[in-house]
C-alpha cells in the first residue's frame, strides 16, 4: 500500500479539514491525522477534485493548528476486525474499544460502509418474533428481518421500551434468543449508563455488542457509527448463522450531524435544511438488514427516531416510514396518564405482520383479533369524544360499553409493567377478555366459530 503524507492543510472547521491541490485521492479513503501534539485522529475522505479535498475529522478538528497537522492518505477504506468476541464489548464509532479492553484480534477485516442487501438474494421476511409487549405482538407484530422503528419524542420512556424489546425478543420454538447490535448516537451519559445496567442485570450483556457515540462526542463520528454496527451485525448473522436484533438510537441525531456537515460542504439544503440525498443516505443504512436467501442467520432492526415537536411528518420520521416497514408510534397523552408502553395504537402498523403470525405460527384467531382490536378502539375513540361533548349520561346503552373497552384496552391490553413478558396466548386472551365486554353481533371481523370458542359477553351486565 503506498502512503501520502502532507502538511499545511488550508482551512478547517465544523468537523472538516480542507487540503488544496491533492493529486490520486479518491472517495472515502480513510486518513489518519497527527495533530501538534502527536495526537492520532481519524478521518474520511468526502470530496475529492482537482482543486480541493475536504476530509471528516471523526474526533473533530477542535483546537487544530493547521501549520503543524500531517495528513496521510491511507489509500483504504474504514474497515472493522470482526469475530464472535466482538459480544459482550463496548466500542465508539470506528469500532475502538471504549471498555478499556484490548482491540479485537482478527484476520477478517471488513469495510464498514458495506452495501445493502441485493434485492434479489432478499427472502422474504417471516417468523413472529415475541416481544413480550401486548401492543406490539399483538397489534404491530414484529417478524424476522423486518425493519420497524419507534416513533418517539422528548422525554417518553423509548429508552425502556427498547431495553424490554432486547430483554425479551425471541422466535417462537427456537431455544436460543437474538443477540443484540446496540448502535447509540448521540446519547447522554445517563442513558449509557441505563442501557449497559439494564442488559447487565438481566444477563444479557454477554450478547450484545455496544457501539456509544455519547452527546459530548464528536457529531461527525455519528455518521459512520451506524454503517460500523451494521458490520458487525453483517457478520454475526451472515458468518455466524445467528438472528440479530439491531436497535438504532437515536436516528434524529445521525441526521442532525448529516444536516451539519452536508451545509459545512455547501450542499443544496432542501426541506427544514437536510439535503436532499437524506433519503438514499438513511437507506443505506436500513437495507442493509434483513434475511439472505440459503442462510440461517437474519438481521431484524429496531431504530428508534425522535419526532422534533413531536411531529410526525418531520423529514426524518417521515422518509423513515418509507423505507422501513411500519411503525411504532410512542403518545404523549398515554405517557401523561402513567400508562407504559404509551403506544398510540392508530398511527401504529406493521406492513409485514400479515406474513407472521395465524394457524402455523401465533394463534389462528389472531389475524381477525387484531383487527377486530382496531376497529373496537377506533370506533370508541369516537364515542369518547362525543361523551367529552354531551357527557356519558346521554350515550346509548352501547356506546357505553365502548367506554368501558376503551378504557380497559388502555389499562390491561396496552399497559403492562416494564419487565413483564406476556407470551402471544396471554396476549391474545387478554384481548378476548376485552372483547366480551361488547356484544358479538357488532364484532364483525372475527368469525362465528371465534365468537362460539372465545367470546363470553354476558347481555344481564
């Protein structure tokens, strides 16, 4: 490999070094930076011409004396050392250790920025993960290879919906449980330190690789934090055969950095000032999970996606939603009532839950439960805005009993405690119990034999 090596970069700020007049340099090289006082800092070329080459300081360019900064050009790319010891770590962005352990030793490197799956060698994804959580596995449920983000925003609890979702997911019939890519960008200490606790104590901590990119660290190393996680996810699922749960948090913050650097480059700012190569950017990211055709392993990703003002059709959730696979949509109003999970059920979906659960693999009822669930709560949420209006005292008979499964659906089907693991039967029967408190000739979407087997409304209450 043949090294450049030069002095006197001409200007840096926001996380960029600008070099004039580099000959041979191409496109996502990395470059390793020494400082004036003999630092190492990381790099990564994003703009090569005849005139200019702008790097991304990883660490930043705080403090840099440009007459005494050496560049070198190494010619490669950002690449990761990956074995099965990489569970149970800690690293920052690049994939350095950050637990005060020895680097991974391995032979296998890989280029970090990897490519997203060929459509063509996708299978499809399929297979009812089990949450443990009534709202998602029994209204969004989640199958293997799918990629369905968390909606969330200011100070709602997504931090401990997340830790409950790594805690207790797991295939139905298979002894073994996933293990975790845990990506956080961005992340106050306090919340570090929440999740390494939360998987420690519950003895999972030994299969989950950690990648942390905390608040004080430098934005720009935000940007290549994913792309490292998802190598290592990569190899843990397409080497090693196994089932990857990788979580996300907080994509808001990687777009931010995106947003910050793209303007210290001039791009053209489009909607609320991101450019407009967010969309393929966030894609990159997102495609490269799922299942490969012939092989055992599979990528499931959970990213968790901060909703500025709580505004769902901010371009970062929005243009989410179009790549990814659903949605799980955390409510302020639930969250201020002390319900958990504060799931705001009619936003919520999960395109591919179709393909997941029935006879072979929840329940056979469960398809028909699940809407008839959505219709019920629909159709109360409108009577309980008329009863806000005229008052209870003036609904029919029938309207009342939509109430009163409004609010029993929101006190036992959506609320449940932060480490309880309700399986798919228990979920299923909890929405029956709910269901009988109307009668079944207005439960439309569910079968007469449904009716005969699980229903028990009872017309003297």
């Amino acid at each position: 490999m043949r090294e450049k090596e030069y002095r006197y970069a001409s200007a840096a700020h926001n996380g960029l070094l600008f070099l004039k007049s580099v000959p041979g340099v191409a496109f996502g090289d990395r470059v390793g930076i020494r400082d004036q006082h003999g630092r190492q800092r990381n790099g990564q070329v994003i703009l090569s011409s005849d005139e200019v080459v702008m790097i991304q300081v990883l660490e930043g360019t705080d403090d840099l004396n440009l007459d005494d900064t050496w560049v070198r050009f190494l010619e490669e790319p950002f690449e990761m050392p990956l074995s099965p010891d990489v569970l149970g770590r800690v690293f920052n962005g690049i994939g350095e250790p950050r637990d005060d352990r020895p680097p991974i030793i391995s032979r296998l490197r890989r280029n970090v920025n990897g490519q997203p799956i060929n459509p063509i060698a996708r299978a499809y994804p399929r297979e009812f993960i089990q949450t443990g959580i009534s709202a998602i596995d029994g209204l969004n449920s989640l199958v293997r290879g799918q990629k369905l983000p968390i909606f969330t925003g200011s100070g709602l609890p997504h931090n401990k919906l997340v830790a409950q979702i790594v805690r207790q997911s797991k295939l139905l019939g298979e002894e073994s449980r996933f293990v975790v890519v845990f990506a956080a960008m961005g992340v106050s200490y306090a919340d570090a330190g929440f999740f390494r606790d939360d998987f420690e104590s519950n003895g999972v901590l030994g299969n989950v690789a950690m990648f942390i990119n905390l608040a004080d660290d430098p934005p720009i190393e935000r940007l290549i934090l994913p792309r490292t996680a998802m190598t290592a996810a990569e190899y843990l699922a397409f080497d090693q055969d196994l089932h990857v749960l990788v979580v996300l948090t907080d994509m808001t913050y990687y777009a931010e950095a995106l947003r910050e650097v793209a303007t210290a480059k001039g791009d053209v700012p489009t909607r609320k000032g991101y450019p407009g190569y967010l969309y393929s950017d966030l894609a990159e990211i997102y495609e490269r999970a799922g299942r490969v055709r012939n092989r055992h392993g599979s990528i499931t990703m959970v990213p968790v996606v901060s909703m500025p003002s709580d505004d769902i059709t901010h371009p970062i959730p929005d243009l989410t939603g179009y790549i990814t696979e659903g949605q799980i949509v955390l409510s302020r109003e639930l969250h201020n009532q002390d319900l958990y999970p504060p799931v705001n059920i009619p936003p919520s979906l999960s395109r591919l839950m179709k393909d997941g659960i029935g006879k072979d693999d929840t329940r056979e009822d469960h398809p028909r439960v699940a809407s008839q669930l959505y219709a019920a709560y629909a159709k109360a949420l409108e009577v309980r805005n008329l009863a806000s209006i005229i008052g209870p005292d003036e609904l029919p008979d029938l309207d009342r009993k939509y109430l009163q499964f409004a609010d029993g659906f929101e006190q036992h089907f959506l609320a449940q405690g932060v480490d309880e693991d309700r399986s798919i039967v228990q979920t299923l029967n909890i929405a029956w119990e709910l269901l009988s408190l109307l009668p079944g000739e207005v439960l439309s979407r569910v079968s007469e034999a449904d009716l005969a087997r699980y229903h028990h409304w009872d017309r003297t209450t």
